[in-house]
C-alpha cells in the first residue's frame, strides 16, 4: 500500500513559503499573508481527517489558502460595491488609454511591439518579477479576478461566484486589468 | 444614424478590446464576433493587444507555476519559528 499520508510537521519547510508568496501576491501586505498562511495550516491539521488518498498535499494546501483569502477579501470589503466602484473610475480609465468620444487608442497609449518577445532571451525570473510589481501597482478591486483568471487560470463562472460579481462587472475588470498590465509589462520590461 | 451608431461601435478600440477577451474564453456573441472582425480588419493596434494578451496570459501561467519552485516571498526566520511552536504544540 503506498498511500498518501500528510506529514504536518514538514508542511512549513515543504510549503511555507510557496504558500506566503501565492498570500502575498494576492492580498499584497506582508502580516495579512504571513497570518493566511498560519491559518491555513491551522485548519489543514484541523481538517487532516477529510484528506483524500491520492490527492496532493500541496493542491490539498492551496485550495485551503484560497478559500482563506476569499474570506479576507469579504472581510476587508475588496469586493464590496465593485458596480459603484467600476462606475466612479469608468471615466478615469478611459481618459488614459483611449479618446472619450470615440473609444480609439490615445496616441500615447497604442500598443507598440514587443520584439524582444521573438528571441527567446527572456529571463523568466526578471519577468515574473515584473508581472508581480504590475499586479502590485493594479487598483486593489481589479487584482482578485485578475489573479483567479490568469495566474490560478479560475473560468469566468466560478469567478462570478466566488467574489459574488455579476457577469458585466467581470468583463469590466477583465477587460481594465488587462490593458492595465500590458501597459505596465511595456514601460517596465519590453522598453526598458 | 444608424450607420454612425454602427461605425461608432464597430471603430472602437475600447469596445474591440474587450470583446477580444470575452472572444479568447470563447464567451462571445455571433453578433460580437463579425464587429470584432470587421474591427480586425482596419486596426492594427487591437491587433496587437491581442497577440500580447495571449502572451501575458502564458506568462501569468508560468508565473503561478514558479511560485513552488521559486517563490518570490520567504517567510523571516522568525515567522517560521513562530508557526512551527504552534504547529508543534497543536500536534501533540
């Protein structure tokens, strides 16, 4: 029988920092992600009795994390009134990536090409590096569907139903997230 | 007008943009689809917003996938310390 035991008293040195780096990135403060961490450990040893032969310890741990940030957002209000908030700062986005009147790329703002993408030189640490500084510089309402879709690749309905947002509101932050980073990802890394 | 209702919305970045992303998780409409082609056709630049946005997203996958072999936070010696005393103690 080679069955998949859990071995809490390796869980830190395993995944303590894998977890605190996926905590940080999402909620982007060092105490709030060192404390979802120590919960989420807290809760596995709780719950060791539910754990599954053959599933891994580390999707196990994961999944336990992110149902815990899930609550820290609630708790912090991140998501609270995301319709309000898309309303209030329609206008702001827009005046700085395309023309009020007629929805068409400022001059300033149009896409240019990423060449350096074509040799495969690219430092993937250094570029990691810079996609998290982007997701930290994002306004904090569009990072947690941001992340779920394209870092933790979540689709758009478990998304809708995790942050309780209709499905409108989620295009609009798909949508802002995304030409706010490929911004981002040009000043910083592609013109650099 | 209608015509300038039509031109307004099919000639527009913003509104191309966002149907792109709606067009690369399949979700969207017939409808929205020729107006995101017929938009293709002309610009250039959505063009682009397009082919980067599929890079980004291979680069969103691979950073999640780094984060265990690479992570780019450590916990401090002493955090460590302090969440191994109270894994100990809850253990026994």
């Amino acid at each position: 029988m080679n069955e998949e035991i859990l071995q809490p008293q390796n869980w830190l040195n395993n995944y303590g920092d894998y977890l605190y780096s996926v905590a940080f990135i999402k909620v982007n403060n060092k105490e709030a992600a060192e404390d979802l961490v120590q919960d989420t450990f807290f809760s596995a040893f709780k719950a060791r009795e539910q754990f599954r032969h053959g599933s891994s310890e580390r999707t196990w741990l994961t999944a336990i994390l992110k149902n815990k940030i899930i609550d820290h957002y609630r708790k912090n209000d991140v998501l609270k009134d995301v319709t309000g908030y898309l309303s209030q700062t329609e206008s702001g986005f827009t005046r700085h990536f395309f023309e009020e009147d007629n929805g068409h790329w400022l001059d300033n703002a149009l896409p240019t090409a990423w060449k350096e993408m074509a040799d495969a030189k690219i430092n993937k640490n250094d570029f990691n590096k810079i996609m998290q500084y982007c997701i930290s510089k994002m306004p904090p309402k569009l990072v947690p569907v941001f992340i779920a879709r394209f870092l933790d690749d979540e689709d758009s309905a478990t998304i809708c139903k995790d942050f309780n947002i209709t499905s409108s509101n989620y295009w609009v932050i798909i949508h802002r997230a995304k030409v706010l980073i490929r911004s981002c990802l040009e000043k910083n890394w592609f013109l650099a | 007008m209608k015509l300038y209702l039509f031109k307004k919305n099919v000639f527009n970045c913003k509104h191309a943009t966002l149907l792109s992303l709606k067009n690369e998780e399949g979700k969207i409409s017939f409808i929205e689809k020729i107006k995101l082609h017929y938009h293709l056709l002309y610009c250039k630049y959505c063009k682009r917003f397009i082919k980067q946005s599929a890079v980004i997203n291979k680069a969103g996958n691979d950073t999640a996938e780094s984060l265990f072999t690479n992570p780019s936070h450590l916990l401090s010696a002493k955090t460590k310390e302090n969440i191994q005393r109270r894994i100990d103690t809850t253990g026994q």
